[in-house]
C-alpha cells in the first residue's frame, strides 16, 4: 500500500527537496562537475522527475523512465561529467526524498509506518532504474565518441 499522502506530499514541496540536494552537492567534493554546470538542469530534471512522482511509481512507464535517463547520461556524458558523479547526484537525491519524508511523518502509526516503507521500497527500485538507465545512456555516448559498435559493446559486456 503507497501512502497516497506521502506521496502528494513530495509532489508538492519538490522546489524544497530539489533545494536541499543542491545545497548537499555544493558541500560535496564528489560533485565537482556538478556544481560547476548543471544546477539549472538539475532543478528541471529533478521537478519533472518529483511533480510525477505518483505517476512514475505507479504506472507502468518503464519505457518512458529508460528514454527519459538514457537521454540524461547522454548529455552528462556530452557535457565531460564523470558518470559517478551522475549516479552521486542521484543518491543524493533518494537519500534527500527519503530524509524529507522521515522529517514530515508526524504520528507513527504502523499504517503510517507501513506507507513509510512501501514508499522506501518502492523509491530504491525507482531509482535503480533511473542509474541503471542513465548510465546507460552515457556508455552509450562513450561508445559512440570512441566509435565502438553497439552490438560489439554488448557481446563484451556479457562476458565480463
């Protein structure tokens, strides 16, 4: 059972919780590139990603979700960002939403308890969709600048 409440809640404070990552990245060592060239990205990246939340949970859009972040790792790859530094922002990021759930579940009743972990649960696979996609999506583009064919890239892989 997702806590429908939970999750209009996050849906609706995203500028806080986006906020709260770009402060966490700017403290950061591991976020060097980051810092320096895509706060404005992040911001819209991270509202799209937060105002649908419900949507991307519930739906079955996993098609969408690869396009959307193989896309991303494309441009962080085209952009000279490392892609741990992509997969960091993007911790950072569930860890941040989590936080601010954790701050806002006032009376912890095992049903409110309960909404709390399912919507954890279903937060870490969401977001292991997101990486796995994104970086992806910049091999991809790392592939493709090396000049490397695709279906070579893949046999490689799948022996390793």
């Amino acid at each position: 059972m997702l806590s429908g409440k939970l999750v209009r809640l996050i849906e609706s404070r995203w500028e806080e919780i986006i906020a709260g990552v770009i402060s966490r990245i700017r403290r950061q060592p591991e976020a060097e590139h980051y810092r320096s060239c895509v706060e404005p990205e992040l911001r819209e990246w991270g509202g799209i990603l937060l105002q649908n939340l419900g949507q991307w949970l519930t739906a079955d859009r996993e098609d969408e979700i690869a396009a959307r972040y193989e896309e991303l790792g494309r441009l962080r790859y085209q952009s000279g960002i490392p892609a741990h530094e992509s997969v960091h922002v993007l911790c950072a990021l569930r860890q941040r939403v989590l936080d601010f759930v954790e701050e806002h579940v006032y009376s912890k009743t095992s049903l409110e308890l309960y909404g709390q972990e399912e919507l954890d649960r279903r937060l870490g696979r969401f977001f292991d969709l997101l990486t796995v996609h994104m970086v992806k999506g910049y091999e991809a583009a790392l592939r493709a600048d090396l000049g490397a064919p695709e279906a070579a890239a893949g046999s490689r892989g799948a022996r390793g």
